[in-house]
C-alpha cells in the first residue's frame, strides 16, 4: 500500500492538514472496539454536537449504521469536505480492493448526538491495520 499523498494543498485549516499528516495507517476507526475475531471487528462510534473522531484510515470492507439521525462534515484524503446527513438506520458499505484506502474524518455538525455502529470484515483483500 502507497501512503497517500500529504495534505498540504488542502484548503483546510493548518491544525487538521497536521493531523491529517500524522494520521498514515491509524487503524481506530471507532470510539470503542466492542468486539473482534478472526472475522470482525465491531466498532460503536458516539459524538455530540461539536464532536469529532480524528484522522483514521479505512482498508478493510466495511458498512456503518447510524443508530441515532443528524449532520456530519468528514475532510477526506483526497482534499474534499463532505456534509452528510442520516436518519436512523441509515446504513452504507464500502469495499476496497488490494492497496486501496479512505482516510477522513467525522464532526458532528448538527445538533443531536450521532451514534453508528461500524462492522469492519477482515477478510478482505487488506490486511487489518494495528489498533493503538
């Protein structure tokens, strides 16, 4: 896998190009691991209004479901900023082939408190990235 190019064209604020710089196989791609095995890792991801989870890197297939509706603003590694709105139950998958990856992050932009559940599969064509 290539590491991705750095942030530093991005139109984005200094302290988040930094982080984002940082952020180079930050395999958390949750607030809490609240199960794994050979197969899965299950991930529970809360944040109020204001809140934000940091840089991460995803590599392995995966589908997010929003437990609770609001607004969200991820940066992504490519240089865009995405704002996304859910409604519970709101699910999406996502499958990256051999070398592929996203790295983002995610604010709570709105004004409700969101909370998804992230099922990453292991068996993918990645291997798992190092949980810090």
């Amino acid at each position: 896998m290539t590491e991705p190019a750095r942030a530093n064209g991005f139109d984005w604020p200094a302290d988040r190009i930094a982080e984002f710089n940082s952020a180079w196989r930050n395999g958390r791609v949750g607030s809490i691991l609240v199960s794994e095995n050979d197969r899965v890792r299950v991930w529970h991801l809360s944040l109020k209004p204001g809140q934000r989870i940091g840089f991460h890197m995803h590599v392995l297939d995966y589908f997010w479901t929003a437990v609770t509706g609001g607004k969200s603003r991820s940066h992504m590694h490519d240089g865009r900023v995405v704002d996304t709105e859910y409604t519970a139950g709101s699910t999406k998958h996502y499958k990256f082939g051999r070398g592929e990856f996203m790295i983002h992050d995610l604010e709570n932009v709105g004004d409700t408190e969101l909370v998804f559940v992230t099922v990453e599969h292991k068996i993918s064509d990645n291997q798992p990235l190092p949980i810090a």
